[in-house]
C-alpha cells in the first residue's frame, strides 16, 4: 500500500513536473497560474492526470486539469 501524500506533497510534485515539462527551473513555476499559461497541451495535462493518479493510487476524472486548471486551484 503507498504512502498517503499531503496536499502540499501533491503541489510540490506538480511544480517538479510541470518544470520538467517546460524546461524551467522549480522556482519560475507559480502555483496560480494556469496549466495553459505554461503551454502545457491537453496531452500533457492528461498524462499528469495519469502520473498523479498511480503516485496516489486512485482513480481521478479525465477533466481535472479542466476542473482545476491550475496546482492551486
């Protein structure tokens, strides 16, 4: 069974990814602004979706980064 992550645990690993994803350092990544401010594509939104769901080891819904557009929200 895994480890329960904490909301801010969750935060902190959508700024790593979302950094990868653009090619940007952590501290340029701003919990408030929105996935498509970065120029993430559906794609990607949907793969993080997807990455997030096994790191928490349940299912979320296809539309959560429409939902919830940003780590913050």
């Amino acid at each position: 069974m895994k480890e329960e992550l904490s909301a801010k645990a969750v935060e902190e690993w959508l700024i790593v990814q979302i950094a990868k994803l653009i090619g940007q350092k952590t501290e340029s990544i701003d919990v408030h602004k929105s996935f498509a401010d970065y120029g993430l594509s559906s794609l990607d939104a949907v793969s993080l979706s997807g990455d997030l769901e096994e790191i928490l080891n349940q299912q979320l819904p296809p539309t959560l980064a429409y939902d919830h557009p940003s780590i913050s929200m």
